[in-house]
C-alpha cells in the first residue's frame, strides 16, 4: 500500500525516498496467483480490498498493483527482496527496480 501510494498519489511530493522488503508489486503476476496467495477462491483479504477477485475485475487488479504507476514522476526506491521467497516472486522487485532505472530514477535493489 505505501508504494501504491508513493507512486500513485504523491502529487505534492511529500513522500521522496520509498524503501520496499519483500513487497507486492504486481498483484495480477501469474507466479503470485499461483502460491495460492492469492486468488482462486475469491476470498482473500486482497480480493476483499480490491472487492472483486482477479477473474472478474483483472483492471482493478492491475490499479492497485504499484508496478503499473511507475513513471517518470516516480520516487527513488530501494528494494530488498529474497530469492527464495516462497510467497511474493523477487522478480517483482527486479521489474520495478528495472522500470526506475528506465526512467532514470535512482533505485537499489538487494537480494537476499
């Protein structure tokens, strides 16, 4: 939620440094639908906050996932992931660290 946040709603620019452990980034990942985190049966808390599960609203899903409100306006971010996370693919961290970069934003990425 602080990314989603950062990147999306930080229009005043208060919020200048974000710092992610282990964090979700993007929701509609089909590694993170997978570890059962998540989805099928519609009842998780994300599914609760979101108000629908990924089958029926997939673009709600893709709104509240970070990853997707990364831009040129975003914040300079480190990431500190492991690599054998069983619950939220460090992929995700690497994508959003790579997406940063593309828009010549500082960020850190450091796996564990």
């Amino acid at each position: 939620l602080a990314l989603l946040y950062a990147y999306k709603h930080n229009e005043d620019r208060m919020i200048k440094l974000a710092v992610s452990l282990c964090g979700i980034l993007d929701l509609t990942d089909k590694k993170l639908l997978d570890t059962n985190f998540g989805y099928a049966d519609g009842g998780t808390v994300i599914s609760w906050l979101i108000g629908a599960d990924i089958t029926h609203q997939s673009q709600q899903w893709t709104d509240a996932s970070p990853l997707y409100h990364i831009s040129k306006t975003a914040i300079p971010t480190y990431f500190i992931h492991g690599e054998k996370d069983e619950i939220v693919p460090y992929e995700q961290s690497v994508s959003a660290c790579q997406r940063l970069r593309s828009f010549n934003i500082p960020s850190q990425l450091s796996l564990l």
